[in-house]
C-alpha cells in the first residue's frame, strides 16, 4: 500500500482535469443548476464504476483488436458528443426552464461514461501505472476501484458545484446563454484534443 498516495494523487489529477465528463457536469451545473442535475451526475460516476471494471478486465482490449471496431466505436462517442454540446448550448436560462426542457438524466450520465475515451484511458494509466497490493490481483482491484469511485465522486460533485455557481452569478438571459455555450464549446474542444494528448 505504499503506492496508494501516489496513486490517489494521479487519479485526482486524471479524474478532476478538463474533460467531456467534468465540463458537462458543470454546464449541466451552470444550464440546470446542481439537484437538478444530481441524477445525471450519479450516471457518469455509476458509468465510470462500469469503466473501471471493463478496464480491470481487459475487455476493452479484446474489443478494440476486432477489425473496424475502433472507428466505428469513435464515429459513435463523437456523435453523442456532439449532441450533448448542443443541448447544454441550446438551454435556457436556469429560470426559464420548464418541463419541456428537462436536466440530463442518470441514462445520459451513464452513456457519457461508457463511451468517453478519456475515461478509458484515465483508468488504463491507472491500472497498469500501479500496483497497490502485489500478488492480490483481486483485492490490488477492489481497492483501486473503491479509491477511484470516492476521487471520481468528489472530483465531479466539485465540477457541478462549480458550474452552479456560475448560474446563481449569472442569471440573465445573455450571460447565461453565453456560459452555456461556452461550456459546449469547451467540452467539444476536450474531445478533440483527447487523440494528441495520448
């Protein structure tokens, strides 16, 4: 366990940096403000859970080797990106916002986890950058998995909180459709740049 300070370290630094993840926890924050977003913030943290386990087990691996399946795999998160950065775009004002506008759901956050490269490649780093337990495999997991959960769970209710601060500042319709843009902006440009950063 003498690696768990240096471990819990990268994962802080990989888990709360810029990514699709965090900046649309806080546009969400910013577009809906944060209860109204709790259930999608669960779905991105029960979706890196997912991620953690299907990294841990090297599925990832043998589904990137079929032929063509890298691509198509892309093209997919790409589009769902995409989607997501319009609808924080497109919304209105916290205090406009009705029933025909509704926050992220749980199944959002959740797909955004499952289809997020950053995520995959976070946990990748993770996993084979440390071994907390050597010679317990399984129980080297369990613990990895358990101290990411808390990081990514306190790492992302911070991005929300954030970007609920910025709608209580700025509640007019200008301001807030400018930062809500500007969070869209941000999370496509997070997806573009995750290939060179590798």
């Amino acid at each position: 366990m003498e690696a768990l300070p240096g471990f819990l370290i990268a994962a802080v630094a990989l888990a709360g940096s810029p990514g699709p993840a965090t900046l649309s926890l806080a546009a969400a924050g910013a577009a809906f403000g944060a209860y109204r977003s709790t259930a999608y913030l669960l779905g991105i943290v029960l979706g890196m859970v997912a991620v953690m386990a299907i990294v841990a087990s090297g599925v990832v691996g043998l589904l990137l080797a079929v032929p063509g399946a890298a691509p198509v795999v892309t093209v997919l998160a790409a589009l769902y990106f995409v989607w997501l950065a319009w609808r924080i775009a497109t919304a209105p004002p916290l205090a406009e916002g009705g029933p025909d506008r509704p926050p992220p759901t749980f199944a959002a956050g959740l797909l955004l986890s499952l289809v997020n490269p950053k995520g995959y490649a976070a946990m990748a780093a993770l996993y084979s950058g440390f071994v907390l337990l050597p010679g317990r495999l399984g129980l080297d997991v369990a613990v990895k998995i358990g101290g990411l959960t808390v990081v990514i769970a306190v790492v992302n209710i911070a991005w929300l909180l954030v970007g609920a601060s910025l709608t209580r500042l700025f509640r007019d319709r200008r301001a807030n459709r400018a930062i809500n843009i500007a969070f869209a902006l941000l999370l496509l440009g997070s997806v573009l740049v995750l290939p060179f950063a590798a």
